[in-house]
C-alpha cells in the first residue's frame, strides 16, 4: 500500500465522525419531526370531531326549540310550515326543518312542501328516532325537497303518553358543513375525510366534489373499524402516502368517523432538504479533503521522501558526498539534516581509513628496502671473511 493510499485513508477515517454525526442528527431529526406531525394530526382530527359534535348538539338544541311550539306538537301543517320558515332564516347553517309522521309521510317544512308530497320511510334518521324515541343522527341523503347532499338529524315527538307521534328533522348542508369543518385547518396540505355509519364520505378536503356522497373503499374502512382513533402512516384514498389520524366524534355524532391527513412528503419537505444540503456539503467537504490530502501529500510528504530514496540509493552506490539537502523543524528536515550528518560523518571515516591505508603501504616498502639492504650487507661481509 502506497503511502499516498494511506493517506487518503487516514483522511477518510477522519471523516467517519463526521458521517456518524449526520447519521445521528438526521435520525434524531425525523423522530421528532414524526413525533410532532404526529401529535398535531391527531390533534386536529380531535377538533374536526369536536366540531361535529358541536353541529349536532346545535341540531338538538334546535330541534328541542322547535318541538315546543303547539303547531309543531299537534302536526298542523299550516301552522308548522310558517313556524319552521322563520326558524330556518335564523338558522342560516341549517338547510331545511322538516316534520313527518312516524311513517316518513312529510306534514310541513321550511320550504313549503305541501303535506304528504314526499315521505321518507327508509330514511335511517327517521326509522331511528322512530325506534329509539330520542335524538340521533343520519347518513348521507339527497334531499327530497332541498335536492341538496344533506347530514340529517332527527328528535321523535312524543304524546302525553309517550308514543311517537311524529318526527322533527333538521338536513345540514354538506356544502355548509365541509367549510365549517375545515375552518380551522392551518396548513393547506392538510385533508379531512368524515364518513357516516355507513362508510358514505360526508365531507372530503381536498377534491371533496369527487368523493361527497362514495363510500370510503372497503380496505380502508377495515383499516379504520380494527385499529379505531389513532395515528399511522399509510396511503389515503388519493394515493398519497400520509400520516393519518383517526377520531370518533362524541355524543350523537358517535356513529360518523373523521379522519386526517398530513401528507408526509410536504410535512418533511424541510427535513428532506436539510439531509440534501448536509449530504452535499459532505460530500464536498469529503472531497476537498481528499484533494488537499493528495496535493499536500506530494508537496509535504511524497518529496521529501523521493529525495531520501534517491539520496539512499546514491549512498548504496558509494556516493557519500550526496546530500539529501533537506533541513527545517519538522520531521523531514530534522531527519534530513540527521541523514547528512551521518553521510559526512562517513565520508570523512573513510578518507581517514585512505590515509591510513596509503601510509601503511609506504612504511611496508621501507621495511622491504631495509630488508634488502641489510640482506646485502650480511652477503658482503660473508664473502670477506
């Protein structure tokens, strides 16, 4: 492995806590933006639930009201028709007052349908108030006489001895009640879904015009009557992917279904856009280091060391008069400076050991020639005596 190699590695392992922090933050982030849309979905479900609870409990008052006036009590058509007039211009947020007898046969109503024009015997409002003897709430109808999409409620009208004479009924325009239902929604990504008993969507925001007056798909309304209120993440029946909450309003209500939904991609558009930018800038700083990890490691560290190398190698081949010429305060120059203390150190030894060798060989040739000279002599002499 090149020392450039480990370099760049060493760089990358620097970068490690960095990616681990993102990691983290980026986890942390999400739990808590989860956490809070969460909390505000099913927040803002509870308070469409409220509001439905609240229209109801308006509808009986009402009808309470209505049920005291004697023309009412005795289904006196003319009477009732011109009382039930008045009610409805006070009561702009109802549509239609309407009074039938326990077989849906109408009597009189706000609009001023002649008596016995139209009965409404299926209608659920009426077999309920018929039955339980109280007030309820219906499913989604078109009106007979509004020919509106309406939310009925109904209150029986008892006699003194507390058989059903007659049912008093108020229709909601859906119109009316997809506004007032929504008036508190705070982000326009936001949808509201309220569905009767039946499953038949009441109120739907946004594209309600498509849905008012459908069933909720049978999935869904399996998904809705296992799990009842609470939060999960899933697809609505728009096919986005939300984070929808589910409640159930109280009172006479109860038996209506609303339903919110936070679409998840716009509620974590800026989170999203967070992990981009801290991705890039990443990647960038990631980059960058790289590159000034690679030019510096040449110019601080790869040259240094080819000149040591080629240095070294000049000395292998005998050369000790090369110098690595490096010199400084950091390492490369403290070794430098070292490498060529030790070469002079060398060189010089070995001009000493020439020396040395040089004056040996002479003194060896002295003591040869002495040598001959003496062996001379000592032939001269014994050949005189």
């Amino acid at each position: 492995m090149s020392l450039t190699t480990r370099i760049l590695l060493l760089v990358l392992l620097a970068l490690a806590p960095a990616l681990a922090i993102q990691g983290y933050n980026e986890h942390a982030l999400r739990a808590s933006r989860d956490e809070v849309v969460r909390a505000d979905t099913m927040a803002t479900a509870r308070t469409v639930a409220e509001d439905l609870s609240q229209v109801a409990e308006s509808a009986r008052q009402a009808l309470n009201f209505l049920a005291q006036d004697p023309a009412v009590r005795t289904l006196e058509p003319s009477g009732c028709t011109e009382y039930l007039r008045r009610a409805v211009r006070d009561n702009p947020q109802f549509a239609v007052f309407a009074l039938t007898r326990p077989d849906g046969t109408v009597v009189c109503n706000s609009l001023g349908s002649a008596p016995g024009s139209y009965a409404v015997p299926d209608r659920v409002y009426q077999r309920r108030a018929v039955t339980e003897g109280t007030f309820v709430m219906g499913t989604y109808a078109r009106g007979n006489a509004s020919r509106r999409d309406s939310l009925h409620f109904a209150q029986a009208l008892p006699d003194a001895e507390g058989r059903t004479v007659g049912v008093l009924a108020v229709a909601v325009d859906l119109g009316w009640l997809d506004g007032y239902l929504r008036r508190n929604l705070r982000l326009p990504s936001t949808s509201v879904t309220v569905a009767d008993q039946d499953g038949i969507i009441l109120v739907r925001y946004p594209d309600g015009t498509g849905w008012v007056g459908k069933p909720v798909p049978p999935d869904r309304q399996r998904i809705v009557m296992s799990r009842g209120e609470g939060v999960r993440i899933d697809f609505g029946i728009d096919g986005r992917e939300r984070i929808l909450a589910n409640a159930k309003p109280g009172g006479a209500a109860s038996s209506a279904w609303v339903t919110v939904g936070r679409d998840r991609q716009i509620a974590f558009a800026d989170v999203d856009a967070a992990t981009r930018r801290g991705v890039v800038l990443i990647a960038l700083g990631a980059v960058l280091a790289v590159a000034a990890a690679f030019l510096a490691g040449r110019a601080f560290i790869r040259r240094p060391f080819d000149r040591l190398l080629q240095t070294a190698s000049k000395w292998q081949a005998g050369d000790l008069a090369a110098r690595t010429g490096l010199d400084g305060a950091d390492e490369f120059g403290r070794l430098g400076s070292k490498l060529d203390a030790m070469a002079g150190s060398l060189q010089r030894n070995e001009a000493d050991l020439r020396d040395e060798v040089r004056n040996g060989r002479a003194m060896q040739e002295r003591q040869v020639t002495m040598l001959h000279e003496l062996n001379h002599r000592v032939k001269n002499t014994l050949a005189t005596v």
